[in-house]
C-alpha cells in the first residue's frame, strides 16, 4: 500500500489543509512527520496516494508559502520519497 503526506513547516498550515481536505470528503489523518522529513513541523496529513490527483488541484488553490513537500510512502519499504508536479 502507499500513501502520501503532505508536510508543511508550520502546525496551523498542516491542521488547515487537513480540514480543506477532510471538507471535500478526503480521508486524512493527522500523523506524526517520519524524522527523515526535517524540513517539517513535526506532524503532517496522510492520505491514500489515490486522491493525489484531486489534493494537488485543491493544493494550486492554496497560499503555499508553509508548504515543505508532498512525500510517497511505501509501507512495505517504510521510505519517503520527494513528489514533485
């Protein structure tokens, strides 16, 4: 299974773009940033990397300035790897 955080570099950002989300019937949770991720507040929004596509259309709406990254997680490696669009 994969999944993808959004980490942003301030806790209000991370806690408003998982309200956005959860508005527009997206499954999140509010998780804790893996340590490999520094550029982060501490905590970030995960959610399954099938609504990727639908998150980065609400994302390009956003002020984006506390934003740190979108990250795939693979859970059977348990490695972040950086997405960019």
């Amino acid at each position: 299974m994969r999944y993808t955080l959004a980490v942003f570099r301030t806790r209000f950002a991370t806690l408003n773009f998982a309200n956005l989300l959860k508005a527009e019937n997206i499954p999140v949770a509010i998780v804790n940033t893996p340590h490999t991720i520094s550029r982060a507040c501490g905590i970030s929004v995960k959610f399954l990397y099938d609504f990727f596509p639908l998150v980065q259309r609400i994302f390009v709406r956003l002020d984006n300035r506390n934003f740190a990254g979108f990250y795939l997680v693979d859970t059977a490696s348990g490695k972040a790897k950086p997405i960019s669009f």
